[in-house]
C-alpha cells in the first residue's frame, strides 16, 4: 500500500479470497467476482470514508500468498485501485 502525506492508494487485488494455491484449487482466476471479498473490501472502504482505520488484507504477488493484514489509517485522499473497483 502506497502512504503519503495527504493520500493513499489501496490495490484491491489485496481483497483476493484465495492465495494463487487456493485458486488453483478452485479452478477460478482473480478476474472471477467469487474469489474476491467484495463484502469486507465495502465494509472497509466505508469504515475509512467515516474517518475509521482498518486492518486490510494483503496479497503478496511476488509469493502468491496473502501476508499479515496492515494497518490502514483514513487520508485526505484515497485512491482505490483494481480489478474490480466498482463491482457492484
């Protein structure tokens, strides 16, 4: 996650259900609306919009794993960026 003074940018990539093992398992990819949590990823990004921190998840492309959760304090600006950035 990219932290500034005045902004941050939250990859939405970083709301993956699975690691890259768990998605083989699957047979789904990324691109797929199941192997993302939209719910969590709404819950968040509202919960900073009202001025409120948050523990987000973190996917790791470079090992396909998902790392220990970071966490997030609300900016002036957030950029949230991603697969799925409006999927409703």
């Amino acid at each position: 996650t990219a932290i500034g003074d005045m902004m941050t940018v939250i990859c939405l990539d970083d709301y993956h259900t699975n690691d890259r093992a768990g998605r083989k398992a699957t047979g789904l990819t990324a691109l797929d609306a199941r192997e993302n949590d939209f719910d969590l990823m709404g819950v968040q990004m509202e919960a900073l919009k009202t001025g409120k921190a948050v523990y987000k998840p973190i996917y790791n492309h470079d090992t396909g794993n998902k790392d220990t959760p970071e966490l997030i304090e609300p900016n002036k600006i957030m950029v949230f960026e991603g697969l799925h950035p409006i999927y409703d």
